[in-house]
C-alpha cells in the first residue's frame, strides 16, 4: 500500500481518548493538521464510539437523525428522562449508558441496580414503528443479566413459590421459572443488534460480575454472588427459552446484558466497531479515499481483539487503503496489528512525563504528531 493524492478523500475516524480528549475534539485536531498541508483535500470526520457512552451522538455528528427523550427508570428505579436516536434510515439506537451508567450513580449499587429503563426505550423504540434497534452495550452500572430490560418487555420471571418479581443482581438466584409469552408483540417483527467491543462469557474468571463487577462497586463476595446468579439465569434460560447463553461470546457485555438479550430478544452480537462502519458506509467511502487516520489512547493486545483501530484497519486492508494509527500509548508486542491491516501506529506522547502532565498537553501533543506525520506524507 502507498499514499497517493490521487484519490482526493481523507478519512478521520479515532475513537476517544479516553480521559483527556473527544472522538470528536480528535477529529478536529487532525483535520486542522491534514489542512496545513492539502488545503484542497475533501475529509470525511467520522468520531467513533463503539457502544458505550456518546454512541448515539457520534451517529447523528456522522450521518444525521434525531435524538428521542423518554421518561423512564434509572437503576435505581426512581424516575428520570433518557434518550434515544433515530438515524435517517429509521434504526433506533439506544446505548444503555445512557439509562444505566455509572455516572449515574451516587454510589455504586451493583447488587441492587436493574436494566428496567433499558427496556422502557426499547419498547417506546418498538411503539413508534421501529424494526432495527441498535444496542450499544458499553458503561452501565448493572449485573442483572438485562433482566430487568425483559421485564419492562413483558417477561415473566417468578421464584420458587411462583411469586413474581423483577430480578436485580442479587436477586438472579432466585430466578426458578421464566415466561416469554406475554412479551412485547413488537419484538416479533424486530432486528435486535446488539453492540459490543469484549468478547467476555457470562460467567466464570473472564465473566461480566468478575471482569466488570469490581469496577462497579462489588466486592469479592459480590461477585462470587453476581456470578453463580447469572449461572442460574443462564440455566433457567436455557431450560425454559432454550437458549444457551452461558458461553456466548460477548455475553458478559453491560453486566450481561450481552447475553440476556441474545437469548430472550434473539439479540444479534456484533462488534460495535463493524456496526458503526456499516452506517456510515466506510466500505464506500474507501473507494476514493487516499489513507485513513484513526487513533484511540492506547493500542495493545486487547484491541487485536476487535475494537475500533483494528476493525478499521481491517476495512482498509481489503481495499489496500493505508491506514495510520495515532494514539497516546504503544504497548508491547503489536506486530500482528500491521498483518490486520495497520500502516503505521504514531504515538502523541512526545516527552517522558507521567499520565498526569501528559494528559494536560494531550491536545498540543496530538497536533504537534499530526504535523510530523503530514510533513513526511508530503514530502
């Protein structure tokens, strides 16, 4: 692959740095840099987020839509307002950080927050003729399995004396029974997609109450009780439904929101980062395009997993479109991201300084590595 300016399209699509600069913010940054040196050149912005929060936002900033508010349950189940977005195609995309966060805790409250607002968009999403809702599965505050979301979609489950109840983390064990036939009608005619950047099971030492729940406030005898809980949810669901949802990959996202609604919804896994590329229709933009800038804080052996560099890079790859990878931190061993498709990874840090100061010169060091990298692009 070689950089030529005879296809007349630069493409910027980092994720967020997290803790110190937007998807957004990046965006600008670079194409403030690419403009010092091709004027001329058309550039396609794309700030990414894959699931987590500011994925409704980054959608609109790329193709349009609408933003929806709804007035729903937080996870603690008093009263607030959420949102939703609409693109121009009529997908509805809901990130469940957005109802279920951790900024919108007071405190962490694993054991007793539930995914009830969740369903509550979903169903207004359904109620207003939506067939495609995108589910952005990054950031909550919750371990119930998405349970909660089912239950505001009309899923019964009931404990051993066949007493009723909307499950919470702590309460996942007492599930004995569940009925699905009184869910939402709307679900029939539904494509649920499910967005995700882990591939992290249910349950078990890379599970959602094990990876996830510490982060969220559990203890260790939280999580040893957030998980065998999720165990017996995935038991139940798959004698009563008959999905088997326990080693999904994937199904350990939002506090395993990843693996109720792939087996209660029919929800479709995929990587956040793939979904976000087929809205914009990255593939067609490639088509014309000369090289790609992406970028995110730091690249390592978790994003060979999928995330956003990679499943850019890998996009890139196939039309033989170089792809230059700017990001804060370059960890080890990252050979194998150059066979996914990945040029070049730049990093910004520019001086020897802790995380403390760097990040205080985030934005300076970006533009300063930027302009190097078009100084050399353009010799």
């Amino acid at each position: 692959m070689k950089f030529t300016t005879d296809k007349n399209r630069i493409i910027l699509i980092p994720d967020s740095f997290k803790g110190t600069i937007s998807a957004t913010e990046v965006c600008e940054i670079m194409e403030n840099s690419v403009r010092k040196f091709l004027p001329n050149v058309e550039i396609t912005a794309i700030p990414v987020a894959d699931g987590g929060e500011g994925t409704v936002e980054a959608l609109k900033l790329a193709v349009g839509g609408e933003i929806v508010h709804v007035d729903v349950k937080d996870p603690l189940m008093q009263n607030m307002t959420s949102f939703y977005g609409v693109l121009p195609n009529g997908s509805a995309v809901i990130e469940v950080a957005a109802v279920v966060g951790l900024p919108l805790m007071k405190e962490p409250a694993v054991m007793d927050a539930t995914t009830y607002g969740v369903g509550e968009l979903i169903s207004d999403a359904l109620a207003k003729g939506h067939t495609e809702i995108i589910i952005g599965l990054g950031g909550s505050a919750t371990n119930d399995g998405g349970a909660g979301a089912c239950s505001a979609l009309g899923i019964k489950f009931f404990d051993k004396d066949e007493n009723e109840f909307i499950p919470v983390g702590k309460t996942l064990i007492d599930i004995a029974r569940i009925d699905a036939s009184g869910k939402n009608p709307g679900l029939n005619n539904a494509t649920i997609k499910l967005m995700s950047d882990i591939n992290n099971p249910l349950c078990g030492e890379r599970g959602a109450a094990a990876v996830f729940g510490p982060q969220k406030g559990a203890t260790e005898s939280d999580v040893i009780a957030l998980d065998a809980g999720l165990r017996n949810f995935a038991e139940i669901v798959k004698r009563d439904i008959g999905a088997d949802i326990l080693d999904v990959p994937g199904a350990g996202a939002a506090g395993g929101i990843g693996g109720g609604f792939y087996g209660l919804l029919n929800g479709k896994m995929e990587m956040g980062i793939d979904v976000i590329l087929d809205i914009v229709k990255f593939d067609e933009l490639l088509a014309d395009t000369s090289i790609v800038f992406t970028g995110e804080g730091k690249i390592d052996s978790q994003s060979l997993s999928g995330k956003v560099v990679i499943g850019i890079a890998k996009r890139a790859k196939k039309q033989n479109v170089p792809l230059i990878a700017v990001v804060g931190d370059i960890g080890d061993n990252m050979d194998e991201a150059y066979d996914y498709g990945v040029t070049a990874i730049m990093s910004t840090n520019r001086v020897a300084v802790p995380f403390k100061e760097a990040k205080l010169r985030s934005k300076s060091d970006l533009a300063l590595t930027m302009d190097e990298i078009m100084r050399l692009l353009t010799l």
